[in-house]
C-alpha cells in the first residue's frame, strides 16, 4: 500500500484517533485493490471478510430477492461500506458491485473487530459512523414514505446544487436507473418528475442539469433539514 494512501485513510474521522501502533497492524493487513467497471465485490449472505473503502471509483450497494432488484446506495470516495457487518460478524445485507473502474481498500474484519476492542478511540468512532449510518437511513426512509416521486427528485437536485458550491450547472454522478431506483421509482417515472420540474427552476439536458430558479426549486420541493441535511 502506498503511504499516500495510508494518509487518505488516516484522515477519515473513523481512523483519526486510532492509536499509531494499531493503525499500523489495521494498515499491515489491509490491501488496496484495483477492480474494473461491474465486477461484483461482495454477495449477500455473504460472511462479512472484509471492510471496504472506496479510494477511487464509485460502488453501487444492491439488493435482490425473487426476481427483483433495487440499488440501495452509492459509495463515492472515500467512505467505508460494510461497517456494520463487520462489527458484528454478520453476513452481508446487501450485494456491492463498482459502477466505474475503481480502487479500494480491503481490511479484514477480524483485525477491525481486535482494534474496536483494544482502542477506545476507534471504538468511539465507530459508534458515531453507525449512528450517522441509521439516521441515514431514517431519512431515507421519510424521503420514501412523506414524499411525492417529484418533491424526492427535486430534493435530489437541491442536494447537488448545495455540494457543487450552488454552481450554475449540476451533473448527474450515476446513472438514471441508478438513481430512480434509490428515490424509489421506475425510470419511466424518474423521467416524468424531471420532466415536471423543468417548469420550476431548472433545465435538463441529458445528466447535465442548469438551476436557473433555486427558489422555484424549493417551493415545489419542500426542502427538509431533518430529511435532508447531511449534518443532523
């Protein structure tokens, strides 16, 4: 592994506080990897080897059953995925595979479990990433539930307008049916709700989208800190 990498690492809030000599035996056993587009990385059911962080690329975290499949999350650089089951020493709940070529960082579980049990530190930052972890998903869950398939689209768009600094023109980072399936809707619907707000601020050209109204945007919108701010 490269030391620029180790320093990418280190500075993510989970290994901030890691004691020097336990981050160096989590660093010793770990491998950075370089996978292509669409190779699949883990399946669910799985026992949780590793824990994974995406240094270059993206991830799509899925899930299937009977016949049918639905994309649950994007792991973009540099985030963990799979934390959870890793602590725990449970199968995995989801399925990853890269979207894009990618490189990651592979740490087995059993050398994170050792150091959430030898290093308080490490073992108070890993409370405070699952937490963050379940109130995503409790805002997830009340984009789904409270909203309409045009309100979550244009939240969407207010989200990336808020990280891209309010630049005059966003692009989308993933693919339509990606995204349909995370806001939970068909494409065909996806389409109709882009369709829908290229009355109300904003302006669609292929995964290129120009805000030219952001107060237009929010008032069809209804922008919600407690469903979408990614600080609280």
């Amino acid at each position: 592994m490269r030391d620029t990498d180790k320093d990418i690492i280190r500075g993510l809030r989970l290994f901030a506080d890691v004691e020097a000599d336990k981050f160096d035996s989590l660093m010793m056993a770990a491998y950075a990897q370089r996978f292509p587009a669409h190779v699949d990385l883990i399946r669910e059911g799985e026992t949780a080897d590793f824990l994974y962080i995406v240094l270059e690329g993206s991830v799509e975290l899925f899930s299937t059953s009977h016949g049918r499949e639905t994309s649950m999350a994007i792991v973009a650089p540099v985030s963990t995925f799979i934390l959870a089951a890793t602590i725990k020493d449970a199968p995995y709940l989801m399925a990853a595979r890269t979207l894009e070529p990618s490189k990651l960082l592979l740490i087995p579980s059993s050398n994170v479990r050792t150091v959430f049990g030898d290093d308080p530190a490490f073992a108070r930052a890993i409370v405070t990433e699952l937490a963050s972890c379940y109130r995503s998903v409790v805002k997830s869950m009340k984009n789904l539930k409270l909203r309409t398939a045009i309100e979550r689209v244009g939240n969407y768009i207010i989200r990336l307008h808020d990280k891209s600094g309010k630049a005059d023109i966003v692009e989308l980072p993933f693919g339509k049916r990606n995204l349909a399936s995370i806001l939970g809707m068909t494409p065909e619907n996806l389409s109709r709700a882009f369709g829908a707000l290229q009355s109300h601020g904003i302006m669609m050209d292929g995964a290129r989208i120009e805000i030219l109204d952001r107060a237009a945007l929010e008032a069809i919108s209804k922008p919600n800190p407690l469903i979408d701010d990614p600080r609280s």
